[in-house]
C-alpha cells in the first residue's frame, strides 16, 4: 500500500506490556491508526502491578530500537551501568569477569518504570491509543476482526487491517494461529523455577559494588542480583523445583544459604530472608518457539508470543525490542505493503528468535556450571587477546549479541568457527610447548644410557648389532658342542 494511505489503515496491537507499547509507538510513527488493547488495568495508576518482576538488562540491540523513536536518551539516564559479571565463590572470594571492553556495559533497567515510559510514548500520538482492561476473546484475522471483552464485561466486535500478537509467552494471539494449517509450535518448560528475593541498602548505599551483575554459581543452583536506582539490589534464586519444595521453614531456608549462599545471608538479613522466601511460590520459566511469525498480510507475533526466552542471557526485551525494529526496518524498505513484509519479517526473524532462544538455554549451564572454572576464564582471557589483536577477525560470543547487531543465527556459526579455530590453535601450540620439552629434555641429559633417545635412527644400528651378536655367539655355541662331541 502507499504510505499516503496509512492513516485509513487499522492497526490493532494485543498487549501494551513492553514489546506492544514499543511496536504501538513505531507503528503510529508511520501514522497507522493504532488501538492498543492490554488486559491488565494501568499500570501507572494501579496500586500494585501485576506480572513479572525481573530486572532487565538494556543492551544495544534494545537501545537502537528506543533511539529509531527518541527515547534511548530517556531510558539510559534511568538505567544503572554494568561492566563485568562479579563471582562469588562459597568461600566468599569475589572475582570480576568484564563483558567486554571498558567502555562496554549493559544497563540494568526497571521493568515497571520502562513500560510506564513506553505507555506515555504511545500516548503522546493522536493516531494512537491504549484501552486499557481490554482482554481479547476471539481473534479472526482472515476476516480482519476481533473480539475483546471490556471493563463492562459486554463483548465488542473491532476490525482492523492488521493485528499485532505482543501479548507475552501465553499469548491468545498465537493459540488462534495455531488452529491455521502448517503452523509449528513448541514449548519446553525447563525443570528449574525462579524467586525474587532483595538485598536492601546499607547505610543509605549500595550493600554491594553497584556496577556489576553479581552471581552466586553453584552448578545444579544460582542466585543473581542486579542494582536498582533506589540503592537497593533485585536477587534472583534459580533451581530445580523440587530444591525449592524441600525448603519448609525459616529455619530450612536459612540453612539452605548458609550451606550454599553465605555471604548472602548479611546482605539479605536472616530475617528477611526466612520471610521474604514464603511470600511468593517460585515461578516456572517458559521456552517457546514456533513458526511462522506471520500470518498472510494480516497478523504478526512479536516478543514473547513469537519466542518466549529463558532469561539468562538478558535478551529476552531486547531480542523483542529488535523485533520492533527489524519490522519498521522492512516496513520502511517496502514502502509499508504488508502483503511483502509479514512475509519478510518471518522469513528475516525466524532463524535469529531460534538462535537466541538456544543460547539462552546454553547460557544458563556456563553461568551456573561453568563461570568458576580456570578453563573457562583462560578461554574468555584467550578470546579477549584475540579481539584486541583481531577485532573484526575475533568477535567474543557475549560481544556479537550483547553489543552489536549482528543476527543471532549469524553470531552462533561465527562463534562455532572461533571455537574450532582456538581449539586448534591451542592444540597446535599444545604439541610445539611438548615437542620442544621433550627436544630440551633429552638435549641436555647427561647420562649415558639415554644417549641412543637422541637420534631414533639410532635406534635401528643398536637393534641391528645385537641381532648381530646373538647370531654369532650361537654359531660359537655350536661349534663348541660339535667339538665335544
């Protein structure tokens, strides 16, 4: 369609949580008519709001798509900067492991006040608005309509030219997709559950160094914490939910953190500890998958409801965020016909969501398994000295899809090439560092029974003159014996 023509084009956008509320902005950037319709009730005006709670941690595929509608600025000034990954040991040792360069970082972002920002972005639009209480109840976009039930609880037909899934990893958006013939869908629940605990200030500071990701490994269990503006600290328990269902009292729970996570306990306060941990159950974590994105030129998912991700390599927003932004990216290259860029944007999206949603699992392994390892920190070290002799030849993991835009998928075959290269590498220089002892060794030996491992050819001379010898004193053993005879 020609671009002259958005403003008599309807969008309906399902879910004004992070990912809606973005999408809602981009879309009346391009002056769609856009109707936002989000379950939940204000979330700046409600007492208490509902849904998750997990920090966030703002990263630059997230920023690019709040700098493509002007509030990167805004968001950024409101985050806390993150330099490296701070380990602490059981034995209380801490040790820093930079996420990349100094002048790398990633943000550590409320969730709440960041979808509060996005809302009164959307509304600063004319051609927008978000109706909140809105839950929908049927989805029929081969017909362009939907159904959504208010706060009046009397069901209300609304047609749209475009409906727009950003309704999270339980979304009724993609439950009517599924019903469409060759759609594919997955999901795995992973057997570990989390819980949000806090880390309250100290003496009106930080109770621990503000500017880093703190992470407590312990192979089958992890605890987390981010900073937060208020000098405070959001920590995350992650374990198997039948660790958490063993823990019965105050007094279990505390002596769960003194076995694993004892430095923790001053930090948390024992006795905030023992009730804080009973407020809430811990919550399951969720991995789906599914394609298409798209369906026909009249849905699309996006976030959670096209890829829901396990948390641990914070993209989970920011994967959603690109989403957003990859298709205002399409929308802009093909002048907004939605019949090319639905189609593109599944086709473009696909192999990347994927991408992301298996490294997040792999990265919750190294995180809780792996991070303590001197393997693992001389294999990070290695990958650094690379990237600082060869920065555009050797690109760290963490660095293609932390702090850049390389595509997801891109960024996994490229790590698997540097994998295979270091490897090789190291054990080329492996062989040389043992060969050359071994030279050294055997070079300055000075004992005389060794002097033949000098030269293996030697080898053969030695064998051959004992061969030598044993055949004559045989023929001399039988010449002795017939001379007796």
């Amino acid at each position: 369609m020609d671009s002259s023509d958005c403003h008599r084009k309807k969008v309906a956008v399902i879910g004004g949580g992070l990912v809606g509320s973005l999408n809602a902005c981009f879309l009346a950037k391009r002056n769609f008519q856009v109707d936002v319709y989000e379950a939940r009730e204000d979330i700046r005006v409600a007492k208490f709001a509902r849904g998750r709670s997990i920090n966030l941690a703002l990263s630059y595929r997230g920023r690019q798509a709040l700098k493509a509608i002007g509030l990167e600025d805004q968001i950024v000034s409101q985050g806390i900067p993150m330099r490296a990954r701070m380990i602490h040991s059981l034995s209380g040792k801490k040790s820093a492991i930079p996420y990349g360069t100094k002048s790398q970082y990633i943000l550590s972002i409320s969730r709440e006040n960041l979808n509060k920002d996005l809302l009164n972005a959307v509304e600063k639009y004319s051609n927008a608005k978000v109706h909140f209480g809105h839950r929908l109840l049927k989805c029929n976009p081969e017909e362009g309509t939907i159904t959504v039930l208010g706060p009046d609880n009397v069901p209300k037909d609304v047609t749209c030219d475009l409906t727009v899934g950003c309704d999270g990893a339980y979304s009724t958006v993609r439950t009517h997709l599924m019903k469409k013939p060759r759609f594919d869908y997955s999901q795995q629940y992973i057997p570990h559950g989390y819980m949000e605990l806090t880390i309250p200030p100290k003496n009106g500071d930080y109770a621990m160094e503000p500017n880093y990701l703190h992470i407590w490994p312990r192979n089958t269990f992890m605890m987390i914490a981010l900073p937060n503006m208020n000098k405070s600290f959001t920590c995350t328990l992650f374990m198997p939910f039948e660790e958490f269902e063993k823990l019965l009292t105050g007094s279990d729970v505390l002596d769960f953190f003194q076995k694993h996570f004892p430095d923790s306990i001053p930090l948390i306060g024992a006795q905030a500890l023992a009730h804080d941990y009973f407020l809430l159950p811990a919550q399951p974590m969720i991995s789906i998958k599914c394609s298409s994105f798209h369906f026909k030129s009249h849905c699309v998912l996006m976030g959670d409801a096209a890829h829901a991700i396990v948390p641990f390599f914070g993209q989970g927003m920011n994967a959603g965020f690109e989403d957003c932004l990859v298709f205002d990216e399409l929308m802009e290259k093909f002048n907004n016909d939605l019949s090319i860029c639905l189609p593109e944007f599944s086709r473009f999206r696909i192999p990347d969501d994927h991408a992301i949603s298996d490294l997040s699992m792999y990265n919750y392994i190294e995180m809780r398994a792996h991070v303590n390892s001197r393997w693992f920190i001389f294999q990070k070290n290695i990958e650094r000295v690379l990237h600082c002799i060869m920065p555009s030849t050797f690109i760290p993991l963490y660095t293609m899809v932390t702090f850049s835009r390389i595509r997801y998928h891109e960024a996994v075959l490229r790590w698997h090439w540097q994998k295979k290269v270091i490897n090789r590498g190291l054990f080329f220089f492996g062989s040389l560092i043992a060969i050359g002892g071994y030279y050294l060794l055997v070079h300055y030996m000075s004992l005389r029974p060794l002097d033949y491992l000098r030269r293996p050819w030697n080898w053969i001379t030695y064998f051959q003159k004992a061969t030598s010898f044993s055949n004559n004193s045989r023929k001399s053993l039988e010449q002795i014996c017939l001379f007796t005879r």
